[in-house]
C-alpha cells in the first residue's frame, strides 16, 4: 500500500497524494471552486517541481466542481503537456461525469472509476501530445 501525504490540508479541503505503479494520485477532497483551485494548481506545480510526470487527479471525494475546477483542470493539462506529462481523472460521481460529458471532455480525457483502475497499467511514455485533440473513437 502506498503512504499517503497531505499537500494542502484547511476547512475547506485536503489534497493529498500517493505513488502507484508510476502514477502520481493527487487525492482532492472538497469543493473544487475558486477559492480551492490555486491550492490545487499550486500542489501540481510543487510535484513537476519535485519530479512528477504522470498524474491522475482523483475527484471521487469531491463532491461538486465549478467553472474554476474545470479551468484550472485545463491549466493543469497544459502544465503537463509541457513536461511530457500525462493526465488521468477519477470520478464515480454521475452529476459530475455529467458536466465532463456536456463539456466535451469525455472525448479528450480518459476516465476512471477509481485511482485503482486508473493505475493498473503504468505510464507508457506517451502523455499528452493527443491534447486539445479528441481522442480516436474505439
């Protein structure tokens, strides 16, 4: 089992990450809003900054993402792009997976249930390059 560490932790939310098969998970439990999203921008800069490539940003804590949270998921995307990054989501939520799917992104993102079935198979090398471009219909 991975050892969990709190990056962010306040009333408003805790952000926490762990290491699995490659994968870093950024943990994010509470409203991502605009009070919550430069916490949460400035916790994947301090990971590039430490070595981190690959993430999945596990949103299944949180309950309710605005019009901030999907910016600054953009901003992420572009931050890791320019790392040679790569970027998966988790979210169980299906009034959340709603606004992914009316936004497009269920197109450009992968999802996943959990940071479980997100990590099964480790980082392959290709990240980002198919971004802003949808991904190729299965």
């Amino acid at each position: 089992m991975a050892m969990r560490t709190t990056i962010i932790e306040n009333r408003c939310m805790v952000v926490s990450y762990d290491v699995m098969n490659g994968w870093t998970v950024l943990h994010v439990a509470g409203e991502v809003d605009i009070h919550t999203t430069p916490m949460i921008r400035k916790a994947v800069a301090q990971l590039l900054d430490e070595g981190h490539r690959h993430f999945v940003l596990d949103l299944c804590p949180a309950p309710f993402v605005d019009s901030m949270g999907l910016g600054m998921i953009v901003a992420i995307t572009k931050r890791l792009q320019s790392h040679q990054g790569s970027l998966r989501i988790t979210c169980a939520d299906d009034r959340l997976l709603r606004v992914f799917r009316v936004c497009g992104w269920r197109e450009v993102y992968r999802f996943y249930d959990s940071p479980e079935e997100a990590t099964q198979l480790a980082p392959s090398g290709c990240g980002l390059e198919y971004w802003p471009r949808r991904l190729a219909r299965s």
